[in-house]
C-alpha cells in the first residue's frame, strides 16, 4: 500500500508555499521566478534527508535539505 499521489507529484524543492496567481498576472510571476533562477550561476550542492513528517497536522513526509549549496538555495528563496 502506498500512496497514489505519488506518481502525479514529482520530486521537487518548494520555494514558496502554494499561491493563487491571476491568470493576468502569470507572465509577471514567471518573470519574477526566472529572474531568481538567473541569479544562481551553477548547480546547488545540496544534501536530502533524513525524511521527516508534519504529522499529526499534515500527512506530508519531506526530506530535511542541507549542504553546501544551502546559502545560494536561500538567496534563491529570498529572490521568489
């Protein structure tokens, strides 16, 4: 038994919780993620895990992320 979510969510880093965007302002908030992405010259160094949950208030199972690249992941983060 497992979950049936996890064929339709694909392995991911969230940098910002969900978020409604107007269909008028979708060019804008594309604009604004590219522009954070520019600003990173290479890949992110990053170690995953240990997994970890939000249970009893969310049946959500992440990866703790850390690791060298974790400064550039927050400039990032700051840029969105």
């Amino acid at each position: 038994m497992g979950d049936g979510s996890l064929d339709r969510i694909a392995p991911h880093l969230t940098l910002v919780p969900p978020v409604n965007v107007r269909s008028h302002a979708l060019v804008e908030a594309l604009a604004v993620l590219r522009t954070a992405a520019s600003g990173q010259t290479g890949p992110l160094d990053l170690d995953l895990g240990p997994a970890a949950t939000f249970l009893p208030v969310n049946p959500v199972v992440f990866l703790d992320v850390g690791g060298p690249g974790l400064e550039a992941l927050a400039r990032m983060h700051r840029a969105v």
